[in-house]
C-alpha cells in the first residue's frame, strides 16, 4: 500500500480492526466522462468515474451523470489515454498568442462604420 | 500518478548522463518557479489545476479534507437509508431513494476529485475500511424515526450546504467543481427534510412529538458539523490562507444558526437551546454553549454507532468482492480475445 | 440556491417532460373494476421489486452500482405509483390506500419480485427475467385500447430497456468472469427458476381484458420471453435451469412466505398512524 497516508488520519478508533478492503484483486480502472448537454452543444468534461470496461462505463456514465437530464449524450475516455499538455507554469506553450491582436477583427479599426465589414 | 511523481520521474531517468548537482539545480528551479506560480494562483484567486506543480502540503491537506468529505457522503447513505424500505408514502420513498442515491454520487464526485491528486479510490477506500479515516461523526447517530430523516435533510444537510457553498470557489480546481455539482443538486435534500418535519409537525399529537423530539436530538450535533471553536482548530488557519477553506468553523456555525432560526419558527419548532437569542448589537443569534466532550468522544470513535457503520462498509465492501473481480476479469478476458483477433487478421 | 454560478454545461439540470403520478392522478382518469384489478397486478409487481432493489443502496458490490441500481428501484416505484393511482381510480383510493393499507391476501405479485436479493447474482437473476418479461408486457400494452395504461406503458417501456440491458450486461460478466461468478450467476437463476412460470399465468381478469385488447394476455409473453431469455443465459455460457415452476401461481400470496415480511416493514410506520399525512 502507498506510504502517504493522510496526515490526521492515522487514529485508528476504539474497536477497529486492521483488516484489508478486498479491492486489491479487483480495481476498475478509471474513465473520464464528457456530456452533450442539448443538440447543437459540444461535449463538455462531467467528471469521471470507475468501470471495469467501456460499455460499463458508459452506462456508468448514464447513471451518474445524467441523472437530472443532463445529457442527450455521453462519451467515455480511458483516463490513462489522455495526453495533457503541461501546464502553463512550465513554459511557453501557450505564449504565442499573447499580443497577437492581428488575428482578431478588432483590430482593424478603418473599416468602422462601413457596412457588412 | 501526480504531476510532482511524473517530475521526480523524469528527472531520475537522467540520473546516469548528469551530474548530481546539474540535477539537483533544475529540480530546485522547477520548484522555485512552481513555488513563486502557486503563491501568485492563490494571491490572486484563481484556481489550482491537477498537474500544476502545488506544496506537498497542500496536496495532503487536500487529500484529507476532499476524502473525509467522501467518507462522509458514503457512511452518511447509511442513517436514511436504512429507513427506504419504511418510508410512510410511496412520494416519500421514492423522494428518499433519489436523495440517498444523490449521496452515493456524491461520495463519488468526491473521490474523483481526489484522484486527480494521485490518491486512488481504492487507497481511501481503504482508509475508511480500516477505520483510519474519519467521516462527520454526526453519520454515528441513529437515524431513529422518521422524523430524524426529516431533521437530517433539514439541519444535517443544512449544515452541510453551509459548508460547501463557500467551496464551489475553493481554489483546487477539480474539487470546487465537484462542489458546483453538489450544491445544485443537495438544494432538493434540505427542502424536502424541512417539508417532512413541516408536515409532522402540522399534523398529528403524536407526529409533532416525533418531529420535536428529532430536532432536539440532531440540533446540537448538527451546530458541531463545523468543526471544534476557531481556537481549537490549529490546521483552519492555512487552509484558509489557500483558500480550501473560505471562513473559520466559528463564523460557518454562526451563518448556519441564523439560518435555521427563523426556519424553526416557520416549522412551529423549538431548538433546545434556552441560550439562544438575537443580539441586536452583534447583528447575529447568540447560542449556548456546545457539548465537546460528547464530540471528541464520538470523533474518537466512541459514538453510539461508529462500530455499527463501519462494519455495514465493510460488509458490502466484503460481499461484492467476487462481482468487482468477475467484471475485471472479464474485461480482461475480452482485452485479450480482441488482441487475439487483431493479431490474427493482421 | 445562490452563492454559485457555473456556466458549465455539464451541469445544466431539468426536470424533463413525462407524465408523473401526480398528473395522472388529477387527470381524473377513472378505471373500472376488471381493469383496475389488472393495474394493480402491474403495480404490485413493481411496487415489490422496488422495494427489494431500494434495500440495495449503500450495500451494492461498487458505488456505481449503488446508483444504478437506485435508478432502476426509482423507475419501478414509479411504475408502481402510475398503476396504483389508477387502480385506486376505480374505488376511490390513493396509491398509498392500496400500498400500506392491503393486507397480504390482497396484493396480486408474483413471487418472483418478493424473493429475497440473495447475493448480487440472485438480485441480478431476478432482474433479468423480470425486466425481459416487463420490456416484452410493455411494448404491448403501448397499444392497449385502455389510453391510461398505454400511456403509462409508454413511459415504463423506455426505462425497462434500461433495465434489460442493465440485467444483460451483468450476466455476461458474472456468467464470463471468475469460476465463483460463474457459479453464483448460476446459483441465482437456479433460485429464482421456479417463480418464472408464474409470469405467464392467465389469472382473471386478464383473459376478458385481453380479448377487448385492454390487457395483455400472459401466456402469450412465454415464447417471446423465454426465448430471449435463453440466448442470454447461454450466450453467458450458463445454463438454462431446469426448475420446475412452483405450485400456486396464482398471484395470491397464499403460497408465499416472504409477503408478509415486505409489507410488515414496507407498512409499519404508516399503520402506526391510520390516516396521518406524510
């Protein structure tokens, strides 16, 4: 088992027992969950959740995530198949398109007031 | 894996080409950077995303406090859930059942949350099974008669809500997110505990009997859902200052006591507190003094019914082993025939 | 609720349209005495599943199945209240009248609903056949010259889809994954096997029901049901059991034990108060 143990959680009440939960054998592994809200939207990241394999959990999904008419649509990821980028501390991967003012239509000021521009 | 274990990662993969002190630079840079971009993400009130570089500290506190809260939706599905197959209307059953359900979802956005911290499900699992973790100790009392489903929606998720509000903005990204989820839909559980002890108490002698008797029971323990006094709480004050935690246990309490007054009054209820009333200086109700002998007791796991929840965890945990296994199994099972298949018709 | 905002649209909740026991109550829809003793048939059934599935939430195998097997218990109470109303249409009773306050000889379930849950394979026994009988009733009695149950048929039919599927994907993975949930898969259908026939009984009033297209005639369910229900034992590599059905499928409660113990919970609190309100 890993060595972080929780600080403040190491009390181990009156009567309890050390024993061992039986996940060991048995973990699902973990998916994240992207949820169309209506027609016409995108899917947009709900959260996520454990299932032993795709169908699971996609009607997982359904389940947890639906529950108040959320979604008319659901897709489910392997969270270990996503790539992320690094973060924004790291560099300057998102640098590029700061001050480049050029790529957007308020830049050009001249045709102001000239119609259908 | 945590972004900080991918780092450590990476950095002794390429132990053997650099020198130590190299190394041992650039960890430090990352770290100073990180540091000096982590200070500037609270200062300014934005939010701390999963594979930002954060304090250790911070990812344990985090850990700790998004886990119990975990804990506590799951055991907190024990008290009503145990009275579903009682409830006294079909409305009301089913009411329960979509509120008990809630929990469970919640208990799992949580853990979700808390995953992205690189603690897995099945690591605070285990801390709840072993009784290593602790869950809002108000779950350890008995959920009696009907009545205490109505006063655990009203004043136990009252109180609960009270407490998470605040954390929709926490600055941990997935967590306040899991919070937003929350607090939308535990608006429902507080409105139909108030609308159960509503109609008990406006209907027979003996109902609003029942109805009082479980606001007198839960009162004092719900006020103590907060957490022990401001002086007596040593880890509120960092919390705060990362904004994980938005006001002290004290002024939480204070909100939830303002709150739960007039809505007592509405209910035709008494709170069991012969301490308590408005003080017109101070703009708030003053309120008796709270048993905290009772609450450490009960913390420290001698409530009446610590022993009982823990081992209706365990039990379920226990008894669904062979199922969790037979669909790992099979997924695996399949995995493998399709990898089979794919080989072959390459 | 105030104090935050998303505009996140993974979030974005509503109520959705569909018919609601409330509704179908003041809609005044008014059953005659053979076909509300047909509703409530209908109702008991799921009225009881309900309440053993709903015993499940906080002891479920993982906390997925928690919720989903909430989902399900929530459908079927909702069946259950749709068919009561109705039923209760015809004698002036609400849904409530007829759950808490019939006594054991007056409800009209199969035994197959009032099993105990057992371990996760019997429960999810149970589901399969009841959800592949319920599914098959269902995208019949959409076409019921009766307007009120075709659409509360309707309305169920959608959801015990879900079901079926729910009940299926399971018994491909317990009947598929380890020796022991493949021997417990088996050990809950053997268990249940006896009370399936019960399924298929024409009991009155449903034979003069289904002849004026108002009901659906049980028997004329077996094949279709049975036959599906085969293929997905099989396909899961377990077998067919062979049980005979059990003597009594009547739907009286006279040759049941487990009744009298679902309602004296189901009924205790609300017979400690005749005639309060909750």
């Amino acid at each position: 088992m890993p060595d972080k143990t929780p600080e403040g959680t190491e009390e181990i009440p009156a009567g309890g027992v050390v024993a061992t939960d039986p996940a060991d054998r048995s973990a699902w592994p973990l998916w994240e969950v992207f949820v169309r809200s209506a027609r016409g939207l995108s899917h947009v990241h709900a959260g996520s959740l454990h299932a032993p394999d795709a169908s699971m959990a996609l009607r997982n999904a359904r389940d947890l995530y639906t529950r108040r008419n959320e979604g008319t649509s659901i897709w489910v990821v392997p969270a270990a198949e996503i790539t992320a980028s690094d973060p924004d501390s790291k560099g300057g991967f998102f640098e590029s398109p700061q001050g480049k003012a050029y790529r957007h239509a308020t830049y050009y000021t001249q045709s102001e007031g000239v119609p259908h521009l | 894996m945590s972004a900080q274990q991918a780092h450590l990662q990476a950095v002794g993969s390429q132990a053997a080409a650099e020198p130590i002190t190299e190394q041992a630079r650039r960890a430090a840079d990352e770290a100073r950077v990180g540091w000096e971009r982590f200070q500037e993400l609270i200062a300014e009130d934005k939010r701390v995303e999963p594979r930002d570089w954060m304090p250790d500290h911070y990812r344990k506190t985090l850990v700790r406090q998004v886990s119990q809260h975990a804990h506590s939706e799951i055991i907190g599905m024990q008290p009503e859930g145990n009275w579903i197959t009682r409830a006294p209307s079909l409305k009301r059953k089913a009411v329960l059942m979509a509120k008990v359900q809630d929990e469970a979802g919640h208990g799992l956005y949580l853990y979700s949350a808390a995953e992205t911290l690189g603690t897995s499900r099945d690591e605070m699992y285990q801390q709840l099974y072993t009784g290593k973790a602790k869950y809002s100790s108000i779950f350890n009392y008995p959920a009696r008669t009907w009545a205490d489903v109505g006063a655990i929606g009203w004043l136990v998720d009252g109180a609960a809500i009270t407490n998470q509000v605040p954390l929709c903005r926490a600055s941990y990204g997935p967590y306040g997110r899991a919070m937003v989820r929350i607090c939308k839909e535990e608006s429902f559980h507080q409105r139909q505990g108030w609308e159960i002890l509503y109609t008990l108490s406006h209907g027979t002698e003996a109902q609003k009997q029942m109805a009082q008797d479980a606001v007198d029971r839960f009162y004092g323990p719900a006020l103590q859902m907060f957490g022990p006094p401001d002086d007596e709480s040593p880890n509120s004050q960092q919390s705060m200052a990362w904004n994980i935690k938005r006001f002290s246990n004290d002024e939480l309490r204070q909100r939830f006591v303002d709150m739960i007054v007039p809505q007592a009054e509405a209910l035709g209820l008494t709170l069991p507190d012969p301490d308590l009333k408005w003080n017109e200086e101070r703009g708030h109700y003053d309120f008796g003094e709270l048993d905290w002998d009772e609450f450490f007791s009960v913390v420290k796991g001698n409530g009446p019914l610590n022993h009982q929840r823990l081992a209706h965890y365990r039990r379920a945990r226990d008894e669904g082993a062979w199922v969790r296994e037979a669909a790992a199994a099979y997924a695996a099972k399949q995995d493998a025939q399709a990898r089979e298949t794919a080989l072959l018709s390459a | 609720m105030s104090g935050f905002t998303s505009q996140d649209s993974a979030t974005r909740i509503s109520v959705g349209q569909a018919i609601t026991p409330e509704e179908l109550r003041s809609s005044g829809a008014s059953a005659d005495e053979a076909t509300a003793r047909y509703a409530l048939m209908l109702g008991d059934d799921s009225l009881m599943l309900a309440q053993r599935l709903g015993a499940w939430i906080s002891r479920a195998p993982e906390l997925e199945e928690d919720i989903a097997l909430g989902n399900i218990a929530l459908d079927l109470l909702g069946h259950a209240r749709f068919f009561l109303t109705y039923a209760g249409s015809a004698w002036g009773k609400t849904e409530d009248d007829l759950a808490y306050f019939r006594d054991e000889e007056e409800f009209r379930s199969v035994r197959l609903v009032e099993q105990d849950n057992g371990d996760f394979g019997k429960t999810i026994a149970r589901q399969l056949i009841f959800s592949f009988y319920a599914r098959e009733l269902y995208s019949r009695l959409v076409d019921s010259a009766d307007e009120t149950l075709a659409a509360i048929a309707d309305k169920a039919l959608k959801e015990v889809d879900y079901h079926q599927d729910h009940a299926a994907q399971w018994v491909r993975r317990l009947g598929g994954g380890t020796e022991e949930s493949h021997r417990r898969m088996q050990a809950g259908l053997e268990d249940v096997w006896a009370y399936v026939e019960e399924l298929f009984v024409d009991v009155d009033p449903t034979t003069q029901l289904a002849e004026a297209d108002i009901a659906v005639l049980p028997s004329s369910l077996r094949e279709p049901v049975m036959q599906r229900l085969r293929t997905v034992i099989e396909e899961a590599g377990l077998t067919v059991p062979e049980v005979k059905g059990a003597y009594g499928a009547d739907r009286t409660g006279r040759f049941s034990e487990h009744r009298g113990y679902i309602l004296a919970e189901m009924q205790v609190l609300a017979r400690q108060h005749p005639g309060a309100t909750w």
